[in-house]
C-alpha cells in the first residue's frame, strides 16, 4: 500500500477520484492547521502532494529540509501545478526524494489570462469600470486607450505559457519579440517569435510580459534599472510569479510614468495587504494569483498528477514531469521493493 498525503486545500476531486479507483494506493488528507494531524499523516507518507503556491501553506509543511527529516518514508513530493515554490529541491536531492510537477497543465489558461490583461490595460477597461461606479464628471475620451495589434510584445520565457502566449498574439499582428536562456534563436523563432537578448527586449518592447520560472537567476530580474531601460509608456505584465519583479522599483516606475500600466497576477505576499501601495495604484489591474485557475486548468492538474503517480507507483513508469530526473533510478529500486514487501 501506498500512501500519498496531501493538505486540506481545493482539489478538483479527479485526483480522489483516480487513487480511489486503484487498488494499492491511500490518500490522506489532513488539515493543514493541526500540526499534529500533519505530522501523523506525512509521517507514513510515501507521496506527498503539495501545492505549488507558497503562501497557501504554512512554511513548516513546504517540502525543507525539516520536513524531510521527519518524513523518513518519502519517495516523491509531487506538487499540484507547474512552479515548485514550496520544495526545496537541493534538500529534497540530499534526501533522495524525487520531486515531480504538473508543466503545462495551467499554460494555456495563464496565455489567455495574460493577453487579456494586455488589452483591459492598453483599452482602458477597468479604469472606466472603476470610474463609473462612483462618478459622473468624465468624458468617454478620458478613457481613451490604444490598440494591441501591431505592438511589439515581449516575451520574457518562452516555454509552456510564453509560446502560447506568441501564438495568441500572431491574431493580433502583434510583433513578438523573446528572451530565454533555454533556448537557441533558431528554436525561439520556432515558436513565432523574434529572439533578441534581455537588453534589446526591454528597450524595444510596447508591453512586455513574463512567463519564466522563479529561481536564484530571475529573482528580482525586473528591478529598477530593467524599468528604467523599458520604453517610455510601455506596459509590464507579469503572471508567472512574485519576486521576479521587484514591488517598490515597479512601483516608482508607474509614478515617474516610466511605466503606463502593470497587470500583476503574483505578488512577494499572496493576497496582498489591503493597503499595499502597488494593489492600491489606479494603473495596475491586479488579481490574486488565479490566471491559471480555470475549471479546464485545475481537472488537467490533477489528472496529470494522478497519471502521473499511478504510472510511477503501480506501473513503474518513469514519470513524464521530473524536476530532478537523476534519481528517478534509486527511487523506483525503493518503490519496487515496498511492492514486493506489499
């Protein structure tokens, strides 16, 4: 039997549903308020499935070094989305614990999400939602916005959401320009895009949007000094997650008018406080971390996730989503001989 523990937060009930249906596998799910409950459950945890968002969850049950620790039984931690924000991976390979994650299942729901954050921005739509509600002295011209098609986009990230991204805004006509150090210009150009370094992006872009990882390389990539060399009135975006761009550079960009507009999805806190200067801006159009959380979205994540486990556990399939494929050998020898003991 295994045993695979999770937190008591939303699930599309597909995941249940799967580990339900399979003979050999338990599920646990356990408050993740009641420590105690927690400990017990991870424990005699051989899968523990996490969620990809940091704030959700108290520190001490991320997936550290502490954790691991207690979690003498761990053979994989696999988390609900694509980011890993609550998995400390070098611990995690200390530990011998594979970590798996869900790469693609939100990507077409945050490509849409971001492209209509570009247009409520450049058209100016929440601003005169904001306006109507509670005056009457304004003309229709103070709303007046711009166009998206024939723009030059650029796309910091070109994987699973930045390519998407690129397709979306080819109906558009939008000039598409990309930077990723994962990718040569031949490829990026395979994914309709331009390929020009981080520099040029930022001086030629009309509206720039991020869709890379978060990680010690982008880690407050987008500071003052990356504003300071956008275009003059351009727009920022960024719906892949918090600390990628830096708040209070951000911030100082939209006063000096540096920046025309910014649609944040991710914040350093998740929600942000109520009288945080950024939320609070009449040119940022902000939401709480959902560009990805679609009904269509969160079924894929967790029957990816289940597939995924299954395959892994029950079938000893090698697991199509590894953040640390090296030790997928050693595990699947501990998964092998806990079905033989089984």
């Amino acid at each position: 039997m295994f045993r695979i523990a999770r937190a008591n937060l939303w699930h599309h009930a597909i995941f249940a549903e799967e580990m339900g249906a399979h003979p050999g596998l338990e599920l646990e799910t356990f408050d993740r308020n009641d420590f105690a409950q927690a400990w017990s459950a991870l424990a005699d945890a051989d899968i523990y499935q996490i969620t990809s968002a940091r704030d959700e969850l108290p520190p001490s049950l991320h997936a550290k070094s502490d954790l691991l620790d207690r979690c003498p039984r761990l053979l994989c931690v696999s988390t609900g989305g694509a980011g890993f924000d609550t998995v400390d991976v070098q611990a995690c390979n200390r530990a011998g614990v594979l970590v798996v994650h869900q790469a693609g299942s939100n990507a077409q729901s945050v490509a849409e999400a971001a492209i209509g954050l570009m247009i409520d921005l450049t058209h100016r739509l929440t601003l005169c939602d904001r306006r109507m509600r509670h005056d009457r002295d304004f003309v229709r011209e103070d709303f007046m916005g711009q166009e998206i098609t024939g723009a030059t986009l650029g796309i910091v990230g070109l994987g699973n959401v930045g390519r998407r991204v690129s397709r979306l805004a080819a109906a558009f006509d939008m000039k598409v320009l990309a930077c990723d150090p994962f990718l040569d210009s031949k490829e990026i150009e395979v994914r309709g895009a331009q390929a020009v370094s981080f520099s040029e992006l930022l001086q030629r872009a009309d509206i720039i949007t991020v869709h890379c990882p978060r990680d010690t390389t982008t880690i407050g990539l987008f500071d003052a000094k990356a504003f300071s060399a956008m275009k003059p009135g351009a727009y920022f975006l960024n719906t892949a997650r918090g600390g990628i761009h830096m708040q209070n550079a951000l911030l100082a960009a939209l006063e000096s008018g540096q920046i025309a507009g910014a649609g944040l999805d991710v914040w350093d806190v998740e929600p942000p406080a109520l009288d945080d200067s950024l939320l609070q801006h009449p040119r940022v159009i902000a939401t709480y971390h959902c560009a990805g959380v679609t009904e269509q979205s969160r079924r894929r994540m967790a029957q990816w996730a289940a597939d995924q486990l299954i395959g892994m556990l029950l079938r000893g399939e090698t697991p199509p989503r590894m953040i640390n494929p090296e030790l997928w050998p050693s595990v699947k020898a501990k998964i092998l001989a806990r079905s033989q003991l089984g």
